[in-house]
C-alpha cells in the first residue's frame, strides 16, 4: 500500500514539475478537487479529445457531434430525474470530523478482500512456479474460497440496500463489516443522508426561485433535447449516434485522488439511438467496440476489465464498467448503459413536444431506445499518464524516468536538437522544425547539454528526438533518438517524416 501511495505522489509530482498538470488557484493556496492543465497537458488532453471524436464521428457515418451549452432550462433537470434522484449517500465520523461517501467505504472495504484474494495468488506463484494453475487454485484455496463468498455476499447486501435507497442499512453494514475511519481509526459513525450534487446558480438580475439554473452535472442532457434537431436537420435514419465532449460539474463531498474525481470535468458521451428491442445487442456491441478503443492504445488488455452494475440507475435496463488499474486499484473509467426510452419520453412529457421517430422499414412510429457510451476525459489522461510513468535503471547505472506515451497522444511527435548553439547548426534546426511542424507538433530545444535535453524530452513522452550536428552541414542527414528504446539511427532530411510516421 505505501508502495503504491509513494508511486502516486511520484506521478502529481511529475505531472507539475513538467507542465500537464496544475492545482487550480495555487497562487491563493489552491481550490480543492479542482485543476488547471499546463503546456503539456493540454496537448495530450487535446489529442485524447481528438482520438476520441475521430474514432466515433469519422470511423462510423451514422454518428454526428454536437457542442450544447452548459446552462439549460431547469425543468431539464427535473425532467431527467437530477433533481430528486442525483444523491450520494454521505456519512460522518465524528471523532475525525471527516466525511465520507458510505458506498465508496463499502467498496474500498470489498477492494481489500480482492486484494487478499490476488496476494494469495501471488503467494501460490511463488510456490509452484511454472507448474502454477490459477484457475485449479481458485477453485480448490479454501481460504481463498472463503474470501471470494464474502465478496460475493457483501456485494449482494450492498446491492440490495443500494437500489432500495435504504440508509440506515447502509450503515448497519459499514458497523457490521468494523470499518473504521482512515484518519482518526475509530467506527463512531453518523447516520446515513443523501446530498445532491448540483451546483446551482441565478440567473437573471433577479434573485428568486423562479430564476435558479443548474450547472449540468453530465452532458448527455443536451444530446437528449436535441435528438430532435439533430435528427431532422440531419436527416438521420435510425440506429443513429450523437457525440459530445463537454465540461460537466458536480459538488463532490468526497473529492480525492488526484484528477480522478474532480468538481469540474469534462466527459467523451455518445447516444446512441435505436429501435426497441435491439438496445442489447447494441450494448454488447458497444461494450466490444469501446473496450477495443482502449486496447488500441496499446495498454495491455490486464489493465481494463468489465463490471457490471448491482445497483442500477433509474434510467437504465443494463449497465457495465470498463474498469482500469489506477495505482489506487481498479476504478471505473468509462460507463457503457442501455438508458432504454427513458430520457427521451420524459422530454416529452415535460415539455409537452411529440419526440417520436417514424420506422419506414416496420411502418410504426416510436420513441427510440438509446445506448449511452461515457467516458471521463480527466480519467482517461490519469489513466494514460499513470500507465505511461516509468523510472529506468540504465546500464551505465543512472536513472531516468520516461513516459511512454502512445506517439499519437504525446505532447510533441518530436523534438529538434541543435547539438550546439553555433555554427550555423540552430539556423538548420529551425529550417526543419519549419518543415515538419506542418505535419505534427514538433518543439525546439538549445538549451543544456543534449543528454540533459534527451532526459527531458523522455520525461514529457517526446516519442523521437532529432539531432542536428556538423555531420547534417556535411551531408544533410540527422540522428533520431527514438524515446523507448534509446536508440540512434542517422535519417537523411527528406526521410524524416516518413521515418516519424512508420515507426
């Protein structure tokens, strides 16, 4: 465990310390739970938008974007249920005066039985060596049997009390199952209550009930009361998609862990709109689809797993997790529902506007059914950085850290190194920079000695770096330094590019 926290505070470090990531209003002593994004991060926030938006509006043609506002009319959010339904469980411990969200108590306390359960494993590895079968010793390991019913059964429990909004057995659990407090180490607990998580503002210069507005707290709202729209302006034939990216805002009580949860954070959402009676096979293959956008990045397929919902949301008939292994343990990255007509049909019904699609193929008009795919922007950074953080022992005995990012989410494709800053040789740099910054983003570097910029470049995830020498004067050829590896290779300057986009 303090291996794990020792790593963490390695990756916000290193998120500072190299321009991604910053704490909001660190100048007047920060704001919790909120942060700005550097130099870096932007550019690797941007290319994750963009890897994203492509991959759902330009691989598939019947599905469109659209950029809604994040101000909408407030019967919006009573008609989506926000209003009475948008709640965390909350609970205090008095002697530490700390508050806590009671699900997430329960779940970290079934995180650590997981955990006992993956040690065993590691134990038995140990022990058997290659001979080591992991599935015979899950089902033979009585003690590791007796783990997984525990999971099983506080899993259920949970569930139950989760969907029938039952507080006090919530509580009742936490006693039950000795969970403490992390910080004072005791079980004095509050009583179990809701809190809803909406920001809400004026609007208007007139401050009465009548002009209060909500800070959208998701961003498929405004796909919602805009299926219309899009719909007829696009001319759009069912099954069909809206994508949007779009900042979303939620009071968090319990705002931890970094950049993972964040009262200001921007969401990847697609709806996807279907007929009824197809929304699960849609599902399945939305779950396929998205899961595969993530593996194409490149992380192993060990890092992610599925986790389907116990509890599920008042909107939806089916629900799972794609799951990735921060350095905090499995946490969910992206959401993939079967929301089925329920949005849509209590747009109609607030609004009192027909919201109907007409089916030439089955001549029957309906509501359509809808697949929501939702994805946390900030997450995904974590995610990508985290897995990306890597400190090297090399040969010679020194260290350095590198992140290995995937090339096309990297800050910088690549870098231009005069190896010293005279003789002609920055002119040349500056020549090629020009050249290549048409086809990707290319950064200048004289400062230091070129080691000192080499360990730089692997520690913002530069993927190549290009040398300018006395050499290139002679013969116009470069050496490329490719970031995993460390190794060199003299490119000619006509071959650059080429030589960036196959490798």
């Amino acid at each position: 465990m303090a291996n794990t926290e020792d790593f963490f505070k390695k990756i916000t470090s290193h998120a500072k310390e190299y321009g991604f990531v910053f704490q909001s209003s660190e100048l007047y002593d920060g704001l919790s739970a909120v942060y700005d994004y550097g130099p870096n991060g932007v550019e690797l926030k941007n290319n994750i938008k963009q890897y994203w938006w492509r991959s759902m509006t330009q691989m598939h043609e019947n599905i469109v974007g659209i950029d809604s506002a994040v101000f909408m009319h407030p019967k919006i959010w009573k008609a989506s249920g926000h209003v009475d339904a948008f709640n965390d469980p909350l609970i205090d411990n008095k002697d530490s005066k700390k508050r806590y969200r009671a699900d997430v108590l329960i779940e970290d306390h079934i995180a650590k039985i997981e955990e006992k359960i993956n040690k065993e494993i590691a134990k038995a590895k140990k022990r058997f060596g290659d001979n080591f079968n992991e599935e015979q010793f899950l089902a033979t390991s009585e003690r590791v049997k007796g783990y997984k019913a525990q999971v099983e059964d506080i899993h259920q429990r949970f569930a139950d009390l989760m969907n029938a909004n039952d507080l006090k057995g919530l509580r009742d659990l936490i006693i039950e199952l000795e969970i403490a407090c992390p910080i004072s180490g005791t079980r004095n607990w509050t009583d179990v209550r809701q809190f809803n998580l909406m920001f809400a503002t004026k609007m208007g210069s007139v401050s009465d009930d009548s002009d209060t507005i909500y800070l959208r707290p998701e961003t498929a709202q405004g796909i919602f009361v805009n299926y219309l729209n899009v719909q007829k302006t696009g001319r759009m034939k069912i099954p069909f998609g809206i994508a949007q990216i779009g900042k979303a805002f939620r009071n968090e009580i319990v705002a931890r862990q970094f950049i993972f949860r964040m009262r200001e954070f921007e969401q990847m959402e697609m709806e996807f709109f279907c007929r009824p009676g197809t929304e699960m096979q849609w599902f399945e293959y939305w779950k396929q689809e998205r899961l595969n956008w993530h593996l194409a990045l490149g992380i192993p397929k060990e890092k992610y797993r599925y986790h389907d919902h116990e509890k599920l949301a008042h909107y939806a008939n089916a629900a799972t997790d794609i799951e990735f292994e921060f350095p905090f343990g499995f946490k969910e990255l992206e959401g993939i529902h079967s929301r089925t007509d329920f949005d849509l049909k209590r747009h109609q019904e607030f609004s009192g506007k027909k919201i109907q699609y007409f089916d030439s193929e089955i001549n029957e008009s309906y509501i359509p059914y809808c697949v929501e795919t939702s994805i946390g922007l900030d997450r995904t950074f974590l995610a990508v950085l985290s897995y990306a953080f890597t400190e090297e022992t090399l040969e010679d005995g020194s260290q350095r850290v590198v992140l290995k990012l995937p090339k096309m989410l990297a800050p910088y494709r690549c870098a231009v190194l005069p190896l010293v800053n005279k003789d002609g040789l920055p002119e040349k740099a500056k020549k090629i920079v020009d050249d290549l910054r048409w086809s990707f983003r290319t950064h200048y570097e004289e400062k230091d000695t070129i080691g000192k910029r080499y360990r730089r470049h692997d520690a913002i995830g530069t993927p190549f770096c290009i040398t300018v020498d006395t050499q290139t004067m002679e013969d116009d050829t470069v050496t490329i330094r490719e970031r995993d590896t460390m190794q060199q290779e003299r490119v000619s300057l006509d071959n650059i590019k080429s030589f960036i986009l196959q490798h």
